[in-house]
C-alpha cells in the first residue's frame, strides 16, 4: 500500500486550485513525517522572537500549507493542527 501525501494552501482556504502532489511514501510513518516537515520548515522560518505560540500557530492556520495523507481507499487521519499547535509551542519555547 501505498500512502499519498497531498497540500493544500491555508491562504486559500477551500480552493483547490493551489493543491498539489508532495510525493508517494511505502509506509505511513515517512508519510506523516513528510508532512512533519512541512509544518516545521513553515514554523522555523515564521518564527519571530518573543512570538507566542498561539501567534505562530495563528501563522500558519492562515499562510501555511495544510499536508494531508490519502492510503488506497481513505483519507488518513494527520491532525495538522493539533500538530502545529504542538510544535510551535516547542520552538517558542526553545528559542
């Protein structure tokens, strides 16, 4: 089976025009870690100093792109956001 991971662009919002194929992955775990990586490059280089996560977060569910997984006959549960709000508040607090 394989795992596809498609993106969408949180600028705009239920349009799928901007979507796009990232690529096919042979197993889940480098599908979400494609999509991991996504939602990091976008926090990393958004990140301003003494920003909040709750402000970086607010970043991206407006300008980052949205990763999701299709496996063969379903979509697969990649809980972006509750990903971002995970990782921004770790580089918020790291920084």
């Amino acid at each position: 089976m394989k795992y596809k991971v498609f993106v969408d662009d949180n600028f705009h919002y239920m349009d799928e025009s901007p979507r796009y194929k990232l690529g096919e992955f042979k197993t889940l775990e480098k599908a979400i870690n494609a999509c991991k990586k996504i939602v990091d490059e976008f926090l990393l280089e958004n990140y301003k100093p003494g920003m909040t996560s709750s402000e970086l977060t607010s970043q991206y569910v407006l300008y980052g792109e949205d990763p999701f997984i299709i496996g063969a006959d379903e979509r697969i549960p990649f809980f972006t956001r509750d990903y971002t709000s995970l990782k921004a508040e770790e580089i918020c607090q790291s920084v």
